[in-house]
C-alpha cells in the first residue's frame, strides 16, 4: 500500500505499514563527505549545514528550516546519520574566503527489478532496495575560493577629513595630498588650530604643545617622521588627567600612526622627487593570517632645503653698533624610517603586541652668513666685513621597542591595558666654522681668518611603562584608572677648539665645552569617574605626579639633583546635550611645566659663538590653570560646528632671557641666552573650527583662533610686553573633478602676534641672533600663505595615484620678527623654500583571499555555534 511520494529522480516509492507505526525507521539517513580547496587541500572549520523544506500553514508556502549543522574538522570531514529519508533536503557549505556552496540531497531507492520477488512486508529497508540507498557519500566537495581583490576590500565610506570631539579634534590626514612625500612638518601645516613656522617650530593656541606618537612622548622630531606614515592627527587643547601632566598649558599633539589589521595583505610603494632634486620612497605591507598580524614599513626622504634671510641689529652699548647679516643655509642629507610590528591574538579577548622602530639620519648642512658691522663714535663710523662658512655633519641612530597587551573582560567595554615603550638615540655631529675678515669689504684681501671646531656625541634613552584599567559600572557609568612610569637619560659630549690664527692648529678650550649626563624620572597615577545623568554628563579626574632629576657636569666633576614633591591635578567636563544635536561643555584642567635639565645647569655653552646659552639653576616649575568653554553642533548631512573660549593663566613662566657676560672664546663681553621664571602670564581667546561638504565634489575645514595674551615680567630687569590681540586662520578646501582628478588648497594667515613662549629657532634660526630673543621681548609680524596640490587615480581599481603639489605659491610665507630689548633693537626676515613643487606616485596593492584566514570564534562542534559562525 503506497502511503506516500518519495523525490528522488521521481520514482513512487512504497511505504509499509510497519514504517508509518515507527517514524524513526524513516530517519535512516547517513550522508558524509570532504571539503576540499581547489588545489585538494583541507578546509577545516566550514559550516556545514542541511535544511530541510517544511510547509509553512502560516504563509502557505515551503520554507527552509535548520536541521542539522556542525563544523568540519582538521581533514575537512563532516557526516550526518539520522537523516529523514522522505522530503527535500539541502547541504549549504560555507567558508570564509570560498564561495558557499549549494547542493540538493535524496536518498534514491531501487523499486524491484522486473519479474523479481518482492521484499517481504514489513522489511521497509528492503523494499526500498537496502540500507546502501540511505548511505550516501558525497565524496570530496571542492569550494572555489572567493578572491576579492583591492577595490573590492577597500571601504567605500571613507573617513570624515575632521570628527569633532568636545575633549579633542582627530584630523585624518589620509586624505591630503599636499603631504605626500613630506614629514610631519608638513601635515601639521594642514591640521586645523596649529601654526607652524618656517623652522618647524609648532604652536597651538600660541604655545608650544607636547609631541606624542600613538598616546606616548615621543624624542623624535616633527622631521623625522615621515607624513606617508602618519593617519591622523588628534588635537587635544585640554588634557584629562589621564595624560601626562607636564608640558604647561599648550596642550597636546597625538601623532596616530598607521595601522592596519584587514585580513590577507595589502599594502603600497611610493616614490617623489621635489623641485630642489631631493628624492622620497616609502613602501607599506600588512599580513594577517590565523591569529597573527604582521607589518612592515619604510621610507627615506632627502632633504635639500634652501633658506635665504637677512637681519639688521642695533646693539646698544657704550660704542653703538650696527649689524647687516645676509645669510644662505641650505640642507643635505636625509634619513631613513622602518618599522617592523607583530599582533598576536592570544584568544578573542587578549591580543599582544610587539613592534620595532628604527631611525637613521645624516644631515650635512651648510650655511654661508655675510656680516657687515658698522661701529659709530662720536665723529666717525668704522666697518669691519667678515664671512662665515659653516660646513657641518650630523648623523643619528635611533631604535625603539613597544610592547602592549590588551585584555578584554566578559562585561562589555571593561578592559585592561599595559604598555612598555624604549627609545634609544645616538648621534655625532662635526661643525667646522671658518671667519674671514677682509680688510676692505667684500672682494678685499683677507686680513685673518678664525677657526672654530666643533665635536660632539650625545645619546638620549627613553622608557615608559603603563598600565591603565577601564571599567563600566553601568552604560552611563565609567571608571578608569592608571599608573605610569617615564625616565629620561641623557649623555652629551661636546667639544669646542678654537684656531685664532686659522692654520688648522686647533686648541680646546675647556670653558667652552660641555660634557653632562642626567636622569629624569616621573612618577605618575590618575583616577577618572564619568558618569551621565539623562542628557547631563560629568568626567571628574585626579592626577598625582612627582618627578626627580640627577645630573652632572663630568668635566668640572660637578653633580646637581632636584626633587619635585607629589603636585595634584584636577580635571573637570561637564557637558549637556540640547535639542537638534547640540552640545554644551565646560572644562578645567591644571598641568605643570618642569624646567629640563639643559635649562638648569649654571654651565654656559658656546658651541655655536654667535648663540650663546646658559642655565638657571633657581628656575622653578611653572603651573597653568586652564579654564575652556565649548558649543558642539551638528548639522545636516554631518557638516560640524565647533565654538570654544578660552582661558589660560600661568605662574612662574619659564622664559628666555637676556644677559651679558664675559665670553671665554673672545675675553670680550656678550649676550647670553638664558631662562628666567616671569611673574605670570595669561592668554585668553575664542576659537571656532567648521567641517562642510558644501556638495558631493567639495569639501572645506575652516579654523579661526582669535586671541589676547600678557607676560607679566616686573620682577625682572626688562620691560612686559603689552597685550595684543591676534587672530590666526586657516582653510583647507578640496575638491573632487572630473576624470578622477582631486584638486585640495591649504591657505593660512597669521595677523601680528607676540612671540611664542619658549620658543626655540630650529636650525635654520637666523645666524647668531636666533636664540637672542624672548617670548617678553618681541613680535612675529604678519604673514600669509597657500599650498596646492592636485592628484589622479589610475589604472584597475584607481590602484594608482599620481600627485603634484606646491607650497606657499605666491612666495608670501616670510617669517619677519621683531625683538628689543636692553641690549638691542633687531628685525629679520627669512624665506624657506617657496615654491617647491613635489611630485610623487603611489601604487597600492592588496588580496584578500581569507581562505589562508580562519575565524577563531567558531566552537567546534554544535549547531548553535555553527549557525552564529556562519552568521557573523
């Protein structure tokens, strides 16, 4: 008696009563197989499911339902017993990187040949041709491999150029063009809130920030980090007390650099050349196979910039003097980056991290200065013209090692975090300065020549151990806490000789030169409580820092050690949340400033004759209040609205300062540079930073920084400088044109302005007057520039670009300054390489073929687990 349809090539099978008594007899079914790769290896860890085909009474339709589902093991096996042997059946294979595989399963029976004795009643697996028909094996099952190649991995959502942060602002720098082949001078250029000027000097709100690289204090210098290796930039105007304490009140600069975990590999080679004839080349690799992430990067830029100045000095004395300098500096040389870092994910919730950093650089600089002084006495004016060639070489070595683990607890955000960074530097540097003194002006014989020599070494060690705790009470509630640990060791050897008669017979002279090594340490632990009350939200922190420092001059055998005693400092945001996606927040922060040991040591140094400097031992920190206020507003279409005043009050301001002394080279008397804590200073201002895609082809970011700001210098021999109001603005628009072609302009202008605190001239200063001026003492005039840049996309999937870019087009970015003092009235300007046009390529490649990348978070057996697997 025929109960029912069995499908199998549409043959009507019998079903015997015996069978409908026991319905497990129906579930008979055995099927197994191998999951290969097209090459015949094995695919372990497939999701291997079959679904059945039921009819749905609610929708009146079959629908697929889960039957059975399990995970292949090492050899790609898999088997399913206990199968239904009447309905529709299907296997679906899925793999991660494989395309899924779709296949039918039926059992199919024999109906007895004709003439042949039917089976008996009852034996349901005979009269259905015997147990061999429930037996399927499926054989090896090969998956094709689904292999997506770069355009089909890269992100088509890219990144907002700016995300706005109330606490900070992260400025992604992937996307300027103007950067490509350049270093980290160059990207700060582009990043909103931060002037930077023609010596690298970089300033924030007018004060010079702290310099991290990925969240840590970094040694290396804004020129020796390339921009092709940089993602970001987070500015950071108020810290918490989760950040170090130190570094007064100009805030922050974190260097985020790139890293990349897709699965499979990917990565890029570039290379560029400038208008002055200096080359670029970089390349880029990441690899991430089962539980390991590894990549690589490296770049080498030459550097050959060209610097043309002039300064004019009225030196006030008993015999008034007038200086004209003309000066030529030009670079050589270049340096080279590598990185090598390794991720390993332990389990899904701990991943360790180890990475290598290696810097090696050797600059040959020259500089040819030009010096006319006019001497006036009461009834005549005497010139004297000399010309000095400076040819000098530095090179430096630098490695660093950072290791971090991350835990991750069962709770959602709560996590734990250490950290350990080692830096290590070396560098050597040898300066020949040659004096010509003519006896008539320029072209004149030469009456005497003086040499000067100078020899040095230095290392620079660097650790940082840290570890922080994050964990969330509630979804509204947080609490962090942390401990850190940073030394500073530093060694430095310098050797001055002096040839009076120019006859390359060198004479040292011990008075000038200056051999240290010091240790400074900081100890550190803040505590941070956030917490929200529906749309009012509060972040209470606490930071407690003391430090100690250790040195000694090891050519007078004198030794010097300071200890700061555990200083307290809080933070406070409050923030409240407004209709229409508006934010309000205020912000407090206290932070310190410790004078370095360089500043300290009552040694004078005169490697260079002309810029002559000596510590302060009576210096003391300088502690700054800062007190900030901001509006958050977010348009339509995510355009952003940020507004903030600002106040920022400082005791015991370390400043330059001007002195006279006796100089051990000439027996005659000079200006000496050093530090002197001011009474006080203040600056208050109002900022306010824009991001709009005004159309789907044009974007623009506008900052504008308006602000007033007073050194108060009444307890020391020199006048305060007045008050000034100052405003700073910068645009940066880019546009998306037809043929694939990107156009992005940069302009900045800087209105008159006091000169920043502390500042240093780089090595590009003005000869012999650079470091002869205070931030009490002087102005910085104004000044306005652009830079250009265009690029095109090519070849399959744009894997190519090429750019081409210009900077300060309308040769309008000269520095010009004014300083007066008591000793001296002085004004120059200077000019670095206008007009430089870089052209570079980029090539980017990638594969991500995750069939050599297996997930981790599958559990081996279980359909539950399977089906989450498969889902994910």
């Amino acid at each position: 008696m025929i109960l029912g349809l069995i499908i199998g090539k549409a043959q009507v099978v019998p079903v015997t009563a015996a069978a409908k008594k026991s319905p497990a007899a129906l579930n008979m079914g055995h099927v197994y197989g191998k999951v290969l790769d097209t090459d015949g290896k094995p695919i372990a860890e497939a999701s291997v499911v079959l679904l059945q085909s039921k009819y749905d009474t609610a929708t009146k339709k079959n629908k697929e339902v889960l039957l059975k589902a399990m995970i292949t093991k090492t050899k790609g096996e898999f088997s399913f017993e206990e199968l239904p042997i009447f309905g529709s059946l299907k296997l679906k294979i899925t793999a991660i990187g494989f395309t899924e595989l779709n296949q039918p399963i039926s059992f199919q029976m024999k109906m007895p040949a004709a003439g042949s004795v039917a089976a008996p009643a009852g034996d349901a697996g005979q009269a259905m041709g015997g147990m061999n028909a429930f037996d399927k094996d499926l054989g090896n099952i090969k998956l094709k491999a689904a292999v997506n190649q770069l355009a089909e991995v890269t992100v088509t959502a890219t990144k907002p150029t700016l995300k706005m942060d109330i606490d900070k602002k992260v400025y992604n720098v992937e996307k300027d063009i103007v950067n490509a082949g350049g270093t980290a001078m160059d990207v700060m250029k582009n990043v909103p809130s931060v002037n930077v000027d023609i010596d690298g000097n970089v300033t924030l709100r007018n004060a010079t920030p702290q310099i991290y690289i990925d969240g840590r204090p970094t040694t290396l210098t804004l020129d020796q980090i390339p921009a092709d290796a940089i993602e970001s930039v987070e500015i950071i105007t108020n810290p918490s007390a989760k950040y170090d304490a130190s570094g007064g009140g100009a805030g922050i600069l974190n260097i985020v650099l790139k890293k990349n975990r897709k699965t499979g590999y990917n990565g890029n080679v570039r290379t560029g050349v400038d208008s002055h004839g200096a080359v670029n080349a970089g390349a880029n690799f990441n690899l991430r196979q089962d539980k390991f992430n590894f990549s690589a990067s490296c770049f080498y830029n030459e550097n050959k910039g060209i610097t043309n100045g002039t300064t004019n000095r009225y030196n006030i004395s008993d015999t008034p003097t007038v200086v004209h300098q003309t000066n030529i500096d030009k670079n050589g040389g270049g340096f080279l980056f590598g990185s090598v870092g390794m991720d390993y994910f332990m389990t899904n919730r701990t991943t360790v991290s180890l990475t290598g950093i290696r810097v090696h650089g050797l600059m040959t600089p020259t500089q040819m200065l030009d010096i006319t002084t006019d001497s006036i006495f009461q009834n005549r004016t005497s010139s004297a013209y000399s010309q000095r060639a400076t040819n000098s070489t530095r090179d430096f070595n630098a490695s660093g090692v950072q290791f971090g683990i991350k835990h991750l607890f069962p709770k959602e955000g709560e996590n734990w975090t250490a950290d350990l960074n080692y830096f290590s530097g070396k560098n050597n540097n040898n300066s020949l300065y040659q004096t010509d003194y003519y006896a008539d002006g320029p072209g004149s014989s030469i009456n005497g020549t003086q040499l000067q020599k100078v020899i040095g070494t230095g290392t620079n060690k660097f650790i940082t151990i840290q570890t922080d705790y994050v964990n969330p009470i509630s979804s509204t509630t947080k609490l962090e806490t942390g401990l850190r640990f940073n030394s500073q060791h530093m060694v430095n050897n310098q050797q001055n000789y002096i040839d009076s008669i120019g006859e390359s017979y060198y004479t040292l002279i011990p008075s000038a030169s200056s051999n240290y090594t010091n240790t400074n340490n900081v100890y550190a632990g803040y505590i941070s409580f956030t917490s929200a009350i529906k749309d009012f939200g509060y972040k209470l922190g606490l930071r407690a820092e003391s430090s100690n420092y250790t040195g000694e001059l090891t050519n007078l055998n004198e030794t010097y050690s300071n200890k700061y005693p555990i200083s307290l400092f809080p933070s406070v945001f409050l923030s409240q949340k407004l209709a229409n996606r508006q934010e309000l927040q205020v912000s407090y922060t206290r932070r310190i400033n410790r004078p370095n040991f360089f500043q300290l040591i009552p040694f004078t140094d005169y490697t260079d004759s002309l810029n002559i400097t000596r510590g302060n031992p009576n210096l003391v920190p300088e502690f700054t209040n800062s007190l900030e206020f901001s509006y958050l507003k977010t348009i339509k279409g995510n355009n952003t609205l940020l507004a903030s005043l600002y106040y920022k009050q400082t005791n015991h301001l370390i400043t330059r300062y001007l002195d006279t002394a006796t100089s051990a080279l000439t027996g005659k008397s000079a200006l000496i540079n050093t530090w002197e804590n001011a009474n006080s200073s203040y600056t208050a201002g109002a900022e306010v930073t824009g991001v709009f895609s005004l159309t789907k082809w044009w974007d623009i970011t506008a900052n504008v920084n308006i602000y007033n700001s007073k050194i108060n210098t009444s307890n020391i021999t020199t006048t305060s400088q007045p008050d000034l109001w100052s405003w700073f603005g910068k645009l940066n628009t880019s546009f998306k044109l037809p043929a694939k072609f990107k156009l992005q302009l940069t302009g900045t202008y800087q209105s008159k302005t006091n000169l920043p605190v502390s500042s240093s001239s780089g090595q590009n200063g003005p000869p012999g007057m650079g470091a002869s001026q205070s931030a009490s003492q002087g102005y910085v005039a104004q000044f306005w520039s652009m830079d250009a840049a265009i690029s095109r996309s090519f070849l399959k999937n744009d894997a190519a670009t090429i750019s081409v870019s210009m900077n300060d087009v309308f040769r309008t970015r000269w520095s010009d300054q004014h300083s007066a003092t008591a000793y001296f009235v002085q004004d120059y300007d200077r000019l670095r390489d206008p007009q430089m046009v870089r052209v570079n390529f980029t090539w980017r490649f990638g594969k991500m073929d995750v069939s050599l990348f297996k997930r981790k978070n599958m559990s081996s057996s279980g359909s539950q687990d399977a089906m989450q697997g498969m889902n994910q």
